[in-house]
C-alpha cells in the first residue's frame, strides 16, 4: 500500500467516521438519560436522507404519514392516561404538545411540497419532520416500561426497528436515493484531492459535538440531563421529571440522526433499512465508550470509519467481519477492566 | 310426449355443458400480484394480459386463462396450481413471479401430469418426467454474452467488483469462467454490501490493479455505487454489467459516472432499435402495441415479455397439439407437453425457442444483445 492510497482511504474512513461520531453520541445521549438502547435510531438517519430527497424530486415525503400516524397514537395514549387520572386539565396541554406540535411540520411540507425550494430551505424542512419521531415512540413504547430493566428495553427497541424498517418499506418504497451534493468543490492538500464534501461532514461533526458539550455545561435542562445521566432517583428527588428529560434527549439525539442523514445522503445511497447499518458501527463506537464517555465514544466512532475504509482495501468480503469483529476485544477489555455492571445493582 | 321431452332437456343440457369444455383450452396462470415479490409479479400479469389480447384463441377454438394471485409465498403458489388443475381442469399452467414458488408450482405440474411454463429462471432436478420448461435466459448465459464481447472488444485483463451476496457470486462466477476458457484474466475481486456507504477501497484496489475493464456485479440503484466511486478516481476505461441492471432508478442514481456501461439484455429492450431482420423486431412490436392497448402504459421491463414468449409458446404447441387430441383429457395435456418439447427455432421476443425433453431451457446466444448506456437511454451495440 502506497501512501496515495493510505491517505485516500484515510480521508475516506474519517468522513465515515464522522458520520458514525453524530449518531453514536445520539446513542450515548438516549442510553445515558433513559436506560434505552434506542436500536431504530440510525433508521431516523435514513428517514432523514430519504425525506430530503422527496423534497429534491418535488414529491411528498412518506415521513408525513408516519409522523401524523405517530402523533395520532400518542396522543390517544396520553388522553387515555389522563381520563384515567382523572386529570382534565391536562387534556389542552396533552392535544398541544402531542397532536398539534407534531402536525406544525407536517402541515409545512403538506403546502411547502411540490414547490421549488432552496437547498438549506429543503434540509431544516427535513430535519424539523424527522424530529417529532423519537420522542413520539418514547411516548408510545417506551414511557409505559420506563422502570423495566436494561435488557427489556433493549428487546423492546430492536423489535420497534423491525417495525419502524417494515413502515419505511411502506412509506418510502424499495427503491435507494441519492441527494444532490452540496457542493462540488474539492481543495487540494498535500496533493491530494479532498472534496469540500468531507469538510463539511468533519466540520457538522465537531461543531454539533461542541454545542452539545455547551449545552450540558451552560444550560439548566443540560445540566437536568446531566443530572437524570448520573442518578435518575436522586435527580427526581430535587425536582427534575424524568419524561421531560427523556424527551429533550429523544429531540437533541434526534437533531444529530437528522443532520448525519443529511450529510450523508449526497456520499451514498440510502435506502429504507440502510440506517440499521449505520446505527450498528455507530453502536461499536458506543461500545468503545462504555455507553456512558462522550469524547471516547467520538474516537471510538471514528476509529470504526477508518477501519472500515482500511478493511474494505484488504479484504472487502471480510469487511463486516473485520470491523464488528473490533467488539470483542473491546468488551474483554470492558469487562475487565469495571469488574462489575453497575446498572442493575442498583435498582 | 313425456318421456321424449324429458330426452330432449337432457340432450340439451348434455349438449351445453359438454360443449364449452370439451371446445376451450383453459389456462391456469399464477403470478405475484402482492407482496416482496409484487415488483415484477405485477409487470408478469400485464405481459400475459397483453398476450391474451395479441391472441385468444388457437385452431378456432377460444383461449379461456384464469389468474390467481400467490402473495410471493411459494406454498401458496403450489395451492393455486393444485387448485386450478383439480377445480379448473387447466390444460396448461404458467407462472410465477419468483424462482421458489415457480419451483413449487412444477412440482405440482409433474404431480398431476399437467404441462407448465416457468417465467422465472429455475433450476429443474434432472428426471426422466419432465413437464415443465423455463423461459428466461439462464444466468450463466446473461454473463457469457458479456464476456464474449469483452474478448470482442480485446479485453485480457478485468477487475470485478459486485455484491457480497448469492448475486455477486453468481457473477463472479461467470467471469471466472470465461477466465477457465482462458479468455482473460481475473485481477480482482472485490465485493461490497447494498447497505454500504462507500467503496473507496475496493475501488483503489482495483484500479491499482490496472486491468483492461472492469465488470459490476451489483444490481439495481446500488449498481452504481462502484461507478461513482470509479468517477471520483479517474477511471476513464470500458465497464460493463449484467440485466441487473436495467433499472430506471440505475440511470437516475448513476447518471454521468453510468454512462457507457455496456450490459447485456434480452433483445426486447431495445425492439424499436434492432434491424427489421432481426427475428425479435416483429414480435416485439406486436407485443408493445398489445401492451399499450391492454394496460395503457408502455412496456420497458423485461418480466412482462416472457409472460408473452410463456404464451407464444404454448400457442404454438396447442395448434400442433389440437390435431392430435380434445382440450380438457388427459391426453391431451400429455401432448401438449410432448408438442412444448418439440418446439423448434419459434421466434418471441427475448429468444428463438428450442425445447428438447432434456432440458427445461430451449435458449441460446441469440437471445441476448449487448446494449450500452448512451445519454441515459439504453441503446443497442450490434
């Protein structure tokens, strides 16, 4: 291997590995704050890519019935539980917040579609419809099993991602999309072509991880998140609802899946189960954090986007192989190394 | 007077049942009109729609086709075939949309002594029974149509990258036999995933490789993938891919960096542009003007054509077959089949049809064109 290629692929694997950093911080977050392995979140990514490029045809994005049928469920749900509790003041709030919140993008793209729109235009569009999805399932699935344990959880979720890739199938169709790039210049560094592309992508992952970090440091609700992460009784204990703060994890992880989507659908194809994939090399990256340290799960993510351009040179057949096979030592590592899991010893 | 007009009703209703069945040939066709396999079920229907409109009836006597849905389950499938030989005495079936269920279905033809048509590409256990054929070119043929021009055109050296997935064998398996032939060398294999979000590095290594071309074994809207990635990496040589890819989403998805790509295909892709010599051009034709009559819409698959090429098949052995027995006896089902595997040199639309009870597929080089993509328009490469 010449060092061209070595470089060519490096470049390659980092863009990838960015890709992965958005999504295995969302997976970190969502752990973190809810107990929840939340498997179907590379699927938001995909959905993502798939409703930008419904935008860019001038069609109507499948997304929209997905999200008014989500919507429509919790809502349901949560007017029953407050009939239940005999709590009619709650109702307005509850129509508010489930029904009519999550309809605003809807309806947007309901008139919005089928015109010709700017580029940033069609990508906040996208991102604002994919955002109401992972707080709607949280309420739906996850809210009435909240104090299951880890591994229920985890069930629950994979079997939500078989149904969330069945309703895609549905509403985007069998065939890939690929969205017009962002742009078509590359700089030369080094001699080697880099297009603006990979830039961008490095450049959302650093910013985004940034921001995120500021909003833990800076902001009451980060600091409450930050709160439920390490102790959820004791952040109950001085007043900090656990359902909001879920929520605001399913939304902050969910603006990260959205614009890795966005970054990403230029570079590939994507199609309706493409964001399972993503989703799991994301995960070893989480892996690689424990679940629970930020920065070493960024490295982690972008250690699996190298290896995986690196692995694709050597042995492409054995690509998966080589980059899922990178778990093992991790977890023997792991295990060592804490000794005991933590999480269910307290309960 | 009682008595002869009690026999005059009955001779009369013997007359009107017997007739119809004793006159019609029926059809059973059974096709995927629901479910994963509904993508190509549902162009299989409107093909065999359009061959019942082009012709409905054989010797004089009309052509009666039933068609069940099978929801892409091959269970199913072998149900509806029972169901149409035991409850609709079908003296022929054709089907399915999926190489499984069509499987299942010949099993039940052979079961119950009925002659079938395949219209997908299945593999048939050798026996001494036989009573099905299959219509579509088999796969090893689609690659060695490619590999032929390839040696055409000069080609020592090819890089192969496709799937790594049953297809991406299959296609390497062709190029490895045109490498067993000794008629190139294979310099690199490399596959990647559908789900896969570049192919960067097995395209560095292929191209490191420098061989005379390179073959794409991907299939559909991800097939492009490698030749964007080729693209971005500077290659300017020859590619070339299999039918896989004749594929709308292809030509969207792949757009300049396709451009080029020579694929082989059945010659009804390309009917309008083949010369009026060609035997595919007549029937094609005919067939697309059926078609535009029957479902409104114009044809530009290749699944709907071997339902019509299913039909002209079993046309022209019932017209031989009806000389010799009554449509709905066993013997005549026995002589259709033998008349199926005696057909010979019957031009359709993907191929010349040559049946011999020794195999279940009648075709040959010739039914397949090389075609190349030329400003987002499959155009055909004598």
């Amino acid at each position: 291997m010449s060092s061209d290629i070595a470089a060519i692929l490096a470049i390659d694997g980092i863009a990838s590995g960015a890709i992965y950093v958005l999504i295995a911080i969302g997976f970190v977050l969502i752990f973190a704050v809810t107990r929840v392995i939340f498997v179907p979140f590379g699927d938001i990514s995909a959905f993502t890519a798939l409703t930008l490029a419904a935008l860019e045809t001038q069609r109507l994005p499948g997304t929209m019935g997905l999200v008014a049928m989500l919507a429509a469920m919790a809502t349901l749900m949560q007017l029953t539980a407050d009939i239940r509790a005999s709590d009619l003041k709650a109702i307005p709030s509850t129509l508010f917040f489930y029904l009519v919140v999550p309809l605003v993008p809807v309806a947007l793209m309901w008139f919005a579609a089928g015109s010709v729109m700017s580029m940033p235009v069609r990508m906040g569009l996208s991102l604002l419809l994919v955002l109401p999805i992972a707080p709607l399932l949280d309420r739906i699935v996850f809210r009435p099993i909240a104090d299951a344990s880890v591994l229920l959880l985890l069930t629950v979720s994979m079997a939500l991602h078989f149904a969330l890739v069945g309703l895609g199938l549905m509403f985007f169709g069998p065939e890939g999309v690929r969205t017009q790039p962002l742009t078509d210049a590359s700089w030369e560094i080094a001699g080697m072509q880099v297009s603006l592309q990979t830039f961008l992508i490095v450049g959302s992952a650093v910013v985004f991880s940034t921001l995120l970090y500021a909003f833990f440091e800076l902001t009451l609700t980060g600091k409450a998140l930050r709160a439920t992460a390490v102790n959820r009784t004791g952040a109950r204990l001085v007043g900090i609802r656990p359902a909001y703060t879920g929520t605001m994890a399913y939304v902050l992880a969910s603006i990260l899946a959205g614009i890795s989507g966005i970054l990403i659908s230029p570079v590939t194809t994507i199609f309706y189960d493409s964001g399972f994939l993503f989703g799991l090399r994301a995960f070893v990256g989480a892996i690689i954090g424990a679940m629970v340290n930020y920065p070493v799960t960024a490295l982690g993510a972008l250690l699996v986007g190298v290896l995986e351009s690196f692995a694709s040179f050597w042995s492409s057949a054995f690509k998966e192989v080589i980059v899922f096979s990178l778990l093992l030592p991790v977890l023997l590592w792991r295990s060592l190394s804490v000794g005991e899991v933590e999480d269910e010893a307290e309960e | 007077m009682k008595t002869s007009l009690r026999t005059l009703v009955a001779v009369a209703g013997t007359l009107l049942s017997g007739l119809p069945a004793h006159a019609d040939i029926t059809v059973g066709f059974v096709t995927a009109l629901s479910g994963p396999g509904a993508s190509i079920g549902i162009p299989y229907g409107k093909g065999i729609a359009a061959a019942f409109d082009y012709i409905s009836s054989v010797s004089g006597e009309k052509i009666k086709l039933i068609q069940l849905d099978d929801g892409s389950d091959p269970s199913t499938a072998a149900r509806n075939a029972r169901k149409l030989v035991e409850e609709e005495k079908v003296d022929i079936l054709i089907g399915t949309a999926q190489a499984p269920a069509s499987i299942a279905m010949m099993a039940v033809s052979a079961e119950l002594k009925v002659p079938m048509i395949s219209v997908s590409p299945v593999v048939v256990p050798p026996t001494t029974d036989r009573w099905g054929v299959a219509v579509p070119q088999l796969p090893s043929l689609m690659f060695k149509a490619v590999t032929d021009r390839m040696v055409k055109d000069g080609i020592k050296t090819v890089g192969y990258i496709g799937f790594s997935d049953a297809w991406g064998d299959l296609v390497y398996s062709g190029a490895k036999a045109a490498e067993d032939r000794g008629e190139m060398k294979v310099v690199a294999n490399e596959r990647y995933a559908r789900t896969d979000t570049s192919v960067t590095g097995q395209v560095l290594k292929i191209v490191a490789a420098k061989p005379d071309a390179i073959m794409n074994g991907g299939s559909a809207t991800q097939g492009a993938l490698p030749l964007l990635a080729l693209t971005e990496r500077g290659y300017k040589g020859k590619i070339y891919g299999t039918p896989a890819l004749l594929n709308a989403d292809f030509i969207r998805v792949g757009g300049k960096s396709a451009e080029g790509i020579l694929v082989s295909a059945g010659p009804v892709i390309v009917a309008e542009q083949l010369p009026d010599s060609h035997f595919s051009k007549k029937p094609s034709m005919a067939f697309r003007a059926s078609y535009q009559k029957v479902n409104g819409s114009e044809t530009t698959d290749g699944f709907s054509a071997y339902s019509f090429d299913a039909w002209l098949i079993f046309v022209d052995s019932a017209k031989r077959a009806m000389a010799k027995a009554k449509p709905g006896t066993p013997e005549f089902r026995t002589v259709l089949k033998d008349e199926i595997f005696a057909t010979k040199e019957l031009a359709g639309v993907h191929a010349i049809y040559n049946f011999k009870p020794d195999s279940a597929y009648g075709v040959d080089e010739r039914s397949l064109v090389l075609v190349r993509l030329t400003n987002g328009v499959w155009r055909y490469e004598p």
